[in-house]
C-alpha cells in the first residue's frame, strides 16, 4: 500500500480555513491560452474570502489570486 497522499484540491471556504490554520503548503494554478493549467505559484495562505485567496510566496512576498480562474491544490 502506497503512503503517499494525494495532492488535493481546495475548494470551500473550510478547504482554505484548514490549510492556513495548519500551514499546509499550497501550488496555485491557472489555465494559460491554451486550456491547460500550469504552477504559476506556491506558498501559505494567509487570508481567503469568496472571492480572493492571499498567498505568502516563499521569499515572504504576496500575492492575490481570484478563486474563480483559479485552482489551489494542497501539498501533504
């Protein structure tokens, strides 16, 4: 049996509440022209709302990514 956990996929509000209360480590990605989703950053989040998701990137800058052209996917 594999030990591994799968990367998983945040998507309600209590996804993002359980991830920054624990630290969890997330990637952020979005579609580029072509349809196909790439890593375009990573880090702890911060703050969320219904619309926005702040990340702090490793270097301890943030960034703001909006929910609805984006998906966060936690790192185990």
């Amino acid at each position: 049996m594999d030990s591994k956990k799968k990367p998983r996929i945040l998507q309600k509000n209590i996804d993002f509440f359980i991830a920054a209360l624990s630290q969890t480590p997330v990637t952020v990605w979005q579609e580029d022209p072509t349809g196909v989703y790439c890593e375009i950053g990573s880090g702890l989040i911060e703050m969320f709302s219904d619309t926005t998701i702040r990340v702090r990137n490793a270097d301890g800058s943030k960034s703001h990514f909006d929910r609805d052209i984006t998906m966060f996917q936690g790192i185990h």
